[in-house]
C-alpha cells in the first residue's frame, strides 16, 4: 500500500514537464471535463437537430410517380389480395406489392 510521501517521491523527477499539484490536478481535470461534456452535448444536440431537420425536409417532398392503372384492380373482391409491380420504387430483391380489399 502506498501513502502520500511514495507518490511524490515517485512523481518528483516528472515536476518539471507536469507542473501541477496535487491539489491543483483534480481543478485542471474538472474544468477540462466540463468543456468536454459541454462540448460534446452541443455536438449531439446540433446532430440531432441536423437529421431531424433533414428529415423534415425530406417528408415534404413527395416523389413524383405517374398514376398507373393496376389490371384487374377493378374486379378485386373484398378480403382477396393481387399482386402488381410498383415501377422504379422498388429494388429488385423485394417482392411485388400486394393491393389488398
């Protein structure tokens, strides 16, 4: 176990590069943890604020997609379903689209 004399003992030769006293240490920390939880909360916040408004932005715009009809549509009874394709909205490894009644 050591005490308080070990540890100067053992820091003595660094005094020179490091200057701060014990004491004095745990300020220096304090302060510089502040600036960086201060830092890095404005930083999230203005992420956040970034993506939510692009978000917003990107919800206004709605793509541009000519009506097309769907063949046999018309003759769908209720409770059956038909499949049809969805030009240029999906990939190609998703399956069709199901209109249901």
């Amino acid at each position: 176990m050591s005490d308080e004399s070990d540890v100067r003992v053992a820091t003595a030769p660094y005094q020179k590069d490091f200057p701060y006293e014990r004491g004095e240490e745990a300020q220096v920390t304090r302060r510089e943890f502040c600036n960086f939880l201060g830092l890095t909360s404005a930083a999230l916040f203005l992420g956040a604020a970034g993506f939510a408004g692009k978000a917003a932005l990107e919800a206004r715009k709605t793509p541009a997609i000519a009506p097309a009809r769907i063949d046999g549509a018309e003759s769908l009874a209720p409770n059956s379903a038909l499949n049809f394709h969805f030009p240029r909205l999906r990939a190609e490894s998703e399956p069709p689209a199901v209109a249901g009644g």
